[in-house]
C-alpha cells in the first residue's frame, strides 16, 4: 500500500510540474495550441482518433497557417503541414539537424534502446552509418516473405468460422519476417506467441507504448526507471548475442543474406569506417521499430480498406494472377509490372500514414495527406489518384527517404491476401 501511495504521490508531483514548465516561449504565442491536458487525458483515456483527431480539432489552423503547436515532454513542438516548409524540412538537415535521443529524451528507455543509429544521427556520424547500412536495403530475401505469408495463410484456414483479431496477427507475421530478413532469427511469434524472445520485445514495445512513461514520464522515477531498463537490457543482450553468432557464422563461411549479414561484410569494407556491435544493436532496434509495428498497421488498414472496396479487391486480384500466375515469389519486374497494387498500397498509406517525424519541428503527416489544398476529395480511397507520381511533397507516409524499405515489405505479404479468398 505505501509503495502504490508513493508512486500516486510522484506520478501528482510530476502533473504539477509539467504544468509549472507549460510556458510558451514568445516566438510560438501566435500559434494554435493543443493543450497538455487535452494531450495527457486522450492518452491515459486511451480514447480513440490519434492524428484524425488531431486534425479534425484543427483542421481550420492546418489548412490557414500550415502549423499548429503541442507540449510533449517538456518541450513544445510545432507540426508542419506547409509544403514548402516540410520540403526544407526533409532536404536541409544543415539547417535542421534531427535532435539526439540523448538530447530530446536523455536517460530514457529510447535513449538505452536506439541510442546513436541510421535514423537518430547527424552528419558525419550518419553518413557513416548510412554507408553500412546502405548495401543491406540492395537486395531483399523475398523467399522469406514468402514462407511467414505461407505459414500464416495455413493458421487462417484452421480458423473455423470464428472471427480473426486481424491487428493482432499482423503484429504477429511482420515480427517473425522481419526477424528473419533483419537477423536471421525466428521469433516464432506466428505459432507461439507467448515464447521468451517475443515476451522481451512485446515487454520493451509496451514501455515505448505506454502513456505514463511517454506523457508523465513516470520513467523518471528511480524504481520504475530501474524495472524499464532491466526490461531494455534484456532486449538489447538478445540482439548483441544475435551479433556474435552471426560474426562467427559468417567467419565459418555460411550465407543467409539476411540485412545484418550485408551490414556486417559492408564493415569489411575498407573504405568504410567499422561500426562497432553497440552501433550495429542500436540500428537493428531502430530497424525493427520502423519495420514492425508500422508495416503491421499499414497491413490491417489496407485489409480493412480491400474489403470495403470489392471493386479494387477484384481488380488488384485480376492483376496478380495475371502478372504473377502462379509463381509465389515475385520478382523485382514483376514488383515494377503491378502498378494498380502500387496505386492501392500508396493510396492506403496516403490515408493511413502509420509514421510521423517526430522533433520539436515536426511534419504533421497525417495532415498534409488529408488536406483539401493538395488532394482532391482527400477522404475517399481512390487507388486511381496514384497513375502519376506526386513529387510536390504531398505523399510522405514514413517520411522522407525511409519508405522504400517498408513499401515493398507490405507489398510482398499483401499479394497473398488479394490472392486468397
């Protein structure tokens, strides 16, 4: 009982002191706000809407000034979804560098987890890491796509009448395949979920997860921040043994093509500059959060929108099998021959972009996607809009120049769906 007053008693003291430091700085006093308790209660509610909500309360101040303003974990942060602005934002990262994990959330479980990698770095530090990283985002294992999409399709046709948790195993089929095409490791999250190594991830996930740690930051207090990272560690000694068994895998002359593997002989490289198992953990962990949970929820959303929309469900079916026939593993020209399951995978993401940027200067991403200003009937699923590119900006469903990777990944598993009655 004392331990549960303490916590309630901290968990008040940093409410308050949240507020004490809610001050607008001058320069963002004529911005829009939402407030940090209107913030704080949707979160801890769990009250559904996100970012739609989040632009329908503002759609007014998005689509007049391009920017409204929010206050998250002490800092304010101001969302984009001016063009020119969120162009300059993508392509001058001398002028706005992304903000360090140490910086924006020092002695955090992301901090601890992520630490320097691909994503979170500047500069020199980056172009290091993109160097290494580089090579492995060459050449995808499609056969790996192919067997966890497989082994799911056997799972749903002993499912008898019953309905399908369809978030739930798409959480499930993206760890196992990304486990596998990232490090060659099977979680076996598709036939036992409850194994030790998907209840380490799952355990670190819900943290990052979690409202009280990402509002109240209730990971500042010393017990709590303690049982966080001991989680966070776990994960972590899971990913450097995978490290070194793939090291001497490789030094005894096995090949499984998998984006660790490519990462580790791109270090043998002389002309590159070595990254050490630390910085090879770090953008592993970084891998698996953008090509997770981000591709399981692009995943169910466009399931959810194929069958509401029999008419394009018919049409992508018609192109698979004419394209595809009956070869399961797709080639890159067949990938290139299946424009109108393209335009829907694009169309999907332009509705539901499952990632947003996320510094203090931030692109609302949602928000441009859903705007009048650069989409005709912005609301209605039109896999059409998406016969021609659109270069102005408008379509960053994961940013820029990180969508690549997770596009073909949700393509290769949707094929089997559109494929299947």
């Amino acid at each position: 009982m004392e331990i549960i007053i303490f916590i309630a008693i901290v968990i008040i003291l940093l409410i308050i002191y949240n507020y004490a430091t809610y001050k607008v700085p001058d320069s963002l006093k004529d911005i829009h706000s939402i407030s940090y308790f209107s913030v704080a209660i949707s979160q801890l509610m769990k009250r559904e809407g996100g970012n739609a909500k989040i632009y329908s309360r503002c759609k007014e101040y998005f689509e007049k000034d391009g920017v409204i303003k929010l206050y998250f974990r002490g800092k304010w942060i101001c969302m984009i979804t001016d063009l020119v602005v969120a162009k300059e934002l993508c392509l001058r990262n001398d002028i706005f560098p992304k903000l360090m994990l140490d910086e924006i959330l020092p002695n955090s479980a992301a901090e601890r987890h992520f630490g320097v990698n691909v994503v979170h770095s500047n500069g020199d530090v980056w172009k290091r890491h993109r160097r290494v990283c580089n090579p492995a985002f060459k050449t995808l294992p499609t056969h790996l796509f192919v067997e966890k999409a497989l082994k799911l399709m056997d799972i749903f046709e002993k499912v008898d009448n019953k309905p399908i948790e369809v978030r739930d195993f798409m959480q499930r089929l993206t760890l196992d395949i990304l486990g596998k095409v990232a490090f060659n490791f099977d979680f076996n999250n598709l036939e036992d979920p409850k194994n030790p190594y998907v209840t380490a991830y799952n355990e670190v996930q819900d943290v990052f997860r979690n409202p009280l740690i990402s509002i109240l930051q209730i990971d500042r207090i010393p017990i709590i921040n303690q049982l966080v990272f001991r989680k966070i560690d776990k994960l972590n000694n899971l990913f450097e043994d995978i490290i070194k068994e793939n090291r001497k895998s490789l030094a005894a002359g096995h090949s499984n093509g998998d984006l660790l593997e490519l990462m580790l002989k791109a270090c043998e490289d002389p002309d590159n500059q070595m990254l050490s198992d630390t910085e090879l953990r770090c953008n592993l962990a970084i891998f698996m959060v953008a090509g997770h949970d981000t591709t399981a929820v692009a995943l169910s959303s466009l399931l959810y929108l194929l069958a509401i929309h029999k008419d394009v469900q018919e049409k992508a079916r018609e192109e698979v099998l004419r394209v595809l026939g009956d070869n399961l593993t797709p080639s890159s020209e067949q990938h290139a021959a299946l424009k109108y399951l393209n335009m829907v995978i694009r169309e999907n993401l332009r509705l539901y972009p499952p990632v947003g940027a996320g510094t203090p200067v931030s692109l609302f991403i949602y928000g441009i996607q859903h705007s009048p200003k650069f989409w005709k009937n912005p609301e209605e699923f039109l896999p059409e809009r998406f016969e021609n590119e659109h270069e102005n900006y408008s379509w960053l469903p994961f940013g820029s120049g990180s969508r690549m990777l997770v596009e073909f990944f949700v393509f290769g598993i949707i094929f089997y769906f559109i494929n299947n009655d």
